[in-house]
C-alpha cells in the first residue's frame, strides 16, 4: 500500500520517503483498528489527503525519475495530516550499483 502511494506521489513530481518511526506508528494504530490491510489504508488516507491536496498543484516535470519535490512521513503526520512538510529538493537524481559478476 506504501509503495502504491510512493507511485502516486511520483507520478506528481514528489519523491515520498518515511521514518522508522512512521511504520512503527502506523503497524501500531492499524493493529488497534484490527482491520488489516484496509485499516492501513485508510490511515494512509487520512494521512496524506492534505499533503496530496497541495501536491496536485505544484508545477511538474516531464521526467519521473527526477522529482522535484520531498515529503516525508513521520509519527507526527499520522498524528495531524497538517504537519507535512513538502520541501523543494534541487536535484534529485537516482543512483543505482550494479552489480557484475567475474
């Protein structure tokens, strides 16, 4: 569920990262819901509606791989959706190791 909401963030020019503490807090407050994988997302719903809402309207780039934007998630916004912080990254770039085989 976290890696469709990473996509989807993507796909508007915002890289989604998230603390230790986040899947702790989450696992925590979906284990008292005692609904599985739909409480899950609809913490991440409820969560990140506010955060999307904003990120909708920024200006983006044609390339996926080179997001513009950073939000991440901590304990705090699943606590209150209000306190995310998307914050402009000047270059973000994806480095990959390969791996070769002698």
């Amino acid at each position: 569920l976290l890696k469709n909401k990473q996509n989807l963030f993507n796909s508007l020019g915002v890289r989604l990262t998230y603390t230790d503490s986040f899947i702790d807090k989450l696992a925590e407050q979906s284990y008292k819901l005692n609904e599985g994988a739909k409480g899950i997302g609809d913490i991440l719903d409820d969560s990140l509606c506010m955060a999307y809402d904003e990120a909708i309207s920024y200006p983006r780039k044609n390339s996926k791989d080179n997001n513009q934007y950073e939000l991440c998630l901590t304990e705090d916004i699943l606590q209150d959706p209000s306190k995310y912080e998307i914050r402009e990254v000047k270059e973000y770039k994806t480095h990959q190791k390969r791996r070769t085989t002698n």
